[in-house]
C-alpha cells in the first residue's frame, strides 16, 4: 500500500461529520488519484551525490514526470467530489501549456500561491508530491543527513506536522513529516522546527484532545503540530493535519506561525519571514 492509499483511507475515516468533511472527501479523492497516477510513471531522473538535501527543488532540475502525474491525476480524480472551483482549475490546468504548467509549479514550490490561484494550487501540487514522493523512495537512506535539522533532509521542505510514537525513551521519539516527498526524520522533542530554539515553548491544544498539541515557540513566534500515536488512534500526519485546521486558527490568533499544509496554500495566512 503507498503513503497514498493510506492516506487517503484515513480522510475518508475522518471526513464523516466533520465541519470540513466536504472539503476533506474532496482530498481523500485527489489523494486516491495521487495513487492511482503513480504506478508506471517514466523512470525520471535521480540527482548525484551533493552536499545539502539531494532532492531540493531550488537546485534539482525537474523534468517531465510531474506534469505526467498531473496529467493522470485530472483524468482518474472522481469529478463527482469536485465542487465547481475545483471542476474549473481541473478544465483549465488540462488546457494548459508545459511553460505555463512550469510556472505554476514554480510558485508552489517557492511558496508563492495567490489566493486566486488557490483551487489550481491542490492539483499542481499533488503532482509534485508524486513526483518527489518517487523520487525519495528510491534515494539511498545513506545519502540523507537529517542533522537533527527542522526541514526535509531528502528535500529542504518543511514538515507538514511531527508524530510522537512510544520508544527509545519513556517519552517516546518525534519523526518530522515532509509536506512535498513524505520522507520522515528523527527530531528532538520541545524543540522549534522552524530556530532550533529551546527555550521558551510552550503547548497549545483544544480541551479534551490528547493525541495532538501545537508546540509554539516564542523566540521567533513560529509553531508546529505534533500527534501523539496512541494504539487505538490510527494516524496519518498530512490528512490529520487537514482535519484540524481549527487548531491553525486557535495559535494563529496568538500570532503564531507557520508553512501552511501543501493544499491550503493561499487559503490559510501566510507567516511572514518564517519559513
């Protein structure tokens, strides 16, 4: 089973009920797409040995097979669960040109999506996770230096949230999730993923919820979610970060902030200068 099937079975688990479920069944379809586009993609090109994250995309040339998991991905997508934005920005992105496909995929990748772009945004950028997802299965492990670092050490992209499972110690280890290439990586507890910084975090959670707090740090007023894994709950880090975007709200008014998950770009705000 990909990272895809199951996250896609856990958005269908969560969306029954939920105050976002329509907006959480229409992921849970682009993510099934995302798995169904990924088998059989051409063979694509792996970089070299280099210094830094060998997949990050200021510095890897990206060649075609995005634009083919795109391609799949606006065929296979049930358009039954599209709203009409979304039934639109699949038209117009199946309309356009390789350049201007590339353009876009620049501004996700740079961070830059406008709010007008939002509804294209979801699609370019579940091809690009495709894509670098492949792309790091198959790196070897040996290539990777985490270095105790708070970006993607395969990619340099921020994690979409950090998931505690018991082990080690009797507090357990924090493995930080990458929001482009799904890699996961070891991470010291209680400490910002945004400054490294020690001192001065503190947690936020919703009264009740046990399995999931945002570690907010005061030294440069950036957060990040962490989910505790717990044998009765089942947890996948981009799908539950999706299904508490209440939470984003709850720190945001507090000033806090942080790189918003792939498929809200342009939606939720933006930090300013932290990355």
């Amino acid at each position: 089973m990909t990272v895809f099937a199951k996250r896609a079975e856990r958005l269908v688990a969560l969306a029954p009920g939920h105050e976002l479920e329509g907006f959480l069944k229409m992921i849970a379809a682009l993510v099934a797409a995302q798995h169904a586009a990924i088998a059989g993609l051409p063979p694509g090109m792996l970089p070299g040995r280099a210094a830094g994250a060998p997949l990050d995309p200021v510095t890897l040339k990206r060649d075609e097979t995005w634009r083919v998991a795109l391609a799949r991905i606006l065929e296979r997508i049930d358009v039954a669960a599209l709203p009409e934005p979304a039934q639109q920005a699949r038209a117009a992105l199946a309309a356009m040109s390789a350049g201007d496909l590339e353009v876009l995929a620049d501004r996700f990748l740079s961070g830059d999506v406008k709010p007008g772009q939002a509804a294209e945004m979801v699609f370019v950028a579940a091809a690009l996770q495709v894509a670098w997802t492949r792309m790091a299965a198959l790196l070897d492990a040996a290539q990777l230096d985490p270095d105790d670092a708070g970006e993607c050490p395969a990619c340099g992209s921020p994690p979409v949230a950090g998931m505690i499972a018991p082990g080690g110690t009797k507090f357990g280890h924090r493995h930080l999730h990458c929001s482009l290439c799904a890699t996961s990586w070891r991470y010291v507890r209680t400490r910002c993923v945004h400054c490294g910084s020690t001192d001065k975090i503190s947690f936020r959670q919703f009264a009740g919820t046990s399995y999931l707090r945002a570690e907010c740090c005061q030294a440069c007023q950036g957060y990040s979610k962490v989910f505790y894994v717990e044998s009765a709950r089942t947890l996948e880090p981009l799908a539950d970060d999706l299904a508490s975007l209440g939470l984003d709200v709850l720190v945001g008014e507090e000033g806090f902030s942080r790189v918003a998950n792939p498929f809200v770009l342009g939606v939720m705000a933006e930090p300013d200068g932290n990355n």
